[in-house]
C-alpha cells in the first residue's frame, strides 16, 4: 500500500479569544525546535480566529482549518460562512460533518456531501466525519451506520488529495473513553474497504482516516500505531499547547 504520511488536526470547537493564540505561538515553537517528520499538523481555531491564526502561522508548515461552512458560494444568508471567505481569511481545510453539527444541527449525510463538495470548488480539503453513537455501538451496528454515513457523505470527487476521514465514535468524543486497538483497527480496515468500493483503490489506499475521541497524550502512541490509523482528530487536548505536542510527539522516537 502507498505510504501515506500520517495527519494530526486539532479541533478547537467553540473554544478560543485572542489570547489562546499564545498557544499557537508556542506550538510553532516546538516544532521548530523540535520538527516532525512523519506527520503533518494543523489547527482548527474557530472562524472568529483564522486570519490571525494564518499570520501567527505563516511559513510554520502548521496547516489552518476551520470547523464548518455553508455549502453556497455567497448571497442572502445571514451568519453563514462560505467556503471562498475561510480560504480568503487562511484556512486550506475544512472539518465537515462533525457529530456535534450532525447531532446539534441536524446535519444530513447530503448536506455534508454538499459542504465537502464547497470545500473542493474553493481549493480546500475536507475533513469528513463519521461515527456511532453510543446507542448504535451498544446494539453492534457500527459498521452499518459507517457505511451509511459514508455512501451518503462523502462526494464521488472525493480523492486522497482533497479529502481526509474521521472515524470519531460519538461516545468517545470529549468522554474519557476510547475503543480498543482492536475494535478500532477492525472499523478503520472497513472504513478503508468501504472507501475502496466507493472510490476506487487508487484513493482509498493513499486517502488518510484519523482517528478521533479522546485522543490524550498517554493513549496517542497506541493509538496512532494502529493499522490504517493515519493520525488523529483531536478535541480537548488540542487546547493546550502542551498536551498537543504531548499528542503529537507519538510521531517523535
Ligand atoms: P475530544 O474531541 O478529543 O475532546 O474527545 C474530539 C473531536 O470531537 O474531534
């Protein structure tokens, strides 16, 4: 299989005034001190902080996304955000489908398939998020509900280039609790099986899927070493700068 260079993107929900941009000043820091080789780092702050996000990480090689849009280009829709104004404030990536939209926002399989669709039309990629929810997992039908989520939501231009998975259970999400290795290989091999029969094997085999849900400096390794696991969507542990190079040195020897 193609080796894919791994992805950790740290999702900072509705988190952050002006002063959390010290933590983005520090994170620059230690990765020039201490750089990573094998995966690539991005930060999603949200909108209300793009553009000072970019100017702080200008020529870092620190990636800037941001957490939702409008699936239409412009026009009349009052507090909506379009895909052409997050790449105009910095972003080149774009977190669609998280469960707290699909969940809080009644996001569809459709409507995210659409906002992925507006982040390729404005050059950006799309994080695309998929995930059980504690309800679904306890009566087995994980594999189901992905398959589903992932026929409806991701768009058939979808390429390694332009798209990222993110497997995130929705009970692990902010919760403490984790799959095990095990389980999260086994849905992490399907998801890449589904993305095959979706895509094609050309983009599934070079497409990465991260993994995300409590993600935490003392469960990173583990988890980022498993098969078809190419890096991790991270929640709370992505505020502090510590406890994300706590994450991210799961890359370092
Ligand atoms: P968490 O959130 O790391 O706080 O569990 C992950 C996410 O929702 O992306």
């Amino acid at each position: 299989m193609t080796a894919i260079k791994s992805l950790v993107a740290g999702n900072w929900k509705m988190n952050g005034l002006g002063a959390s941009l010290e933590e983005l000043v520090a994170l620059r820091r230690e990765l020039e001190a201490r750089p990573l080789v094998e995966a690539d780092v991005m930060v999603c702050p949200p909108a209300t902080l793009l553009s000072r996000a970019a100017d702080i990480l200008a020529g870092s090689g620190i990636a800037l996304g941001a957490q939702d849009c409008s699936p239409l280009p412009a026009g009349a829709h009052t507090g909506d955000i379009s895909t052409e104004m997050l790449a105009d404030a910095g972003a080149t990536a774009i977190i669609v489908g998280h469960s707290e939209r699909r969940i809080d926002h009644g996001e569809t399989d459709a409507l995210i398939d659409e906002k992925a669709q507006a982040a390729y039309r404005a050059g950006l990629t799309a994080i695309i998020c998929v995930g059980e929810t504690k309800t679904h997992y306890r009566a087995g039908e994980t594999l189901d509900v992905l398959r589903g989520q992932l026929e409806g939501s991701v768009p058939e231009a979808a390429t390694a280039e332009t798209t990222v998975i993110a497997y995130e259970p929705v009970w692990a999400i902010g919760s403490g609790l984790t799959p095990t290795p095990e389980d999260v290989a086994e849905v992490h091999g399907f998801i890449r099986a589904t993305l095959n029969t979706l895509l094609g094997e050309s983009q599934s085999g070079a497409m990465r899927i991260l993994y995300g849900g409590s993600v935490k400096p003392g469960n990173a390794r583990a988890l980022l070493s498993v098969a078809n696991v190419n890096g991790a969507l991270v929640g709370g542990a992505s505020l502090k700068t510590s406890d994300f190079n706590g994450i991210l040195s799961a890359y370092r020897d």
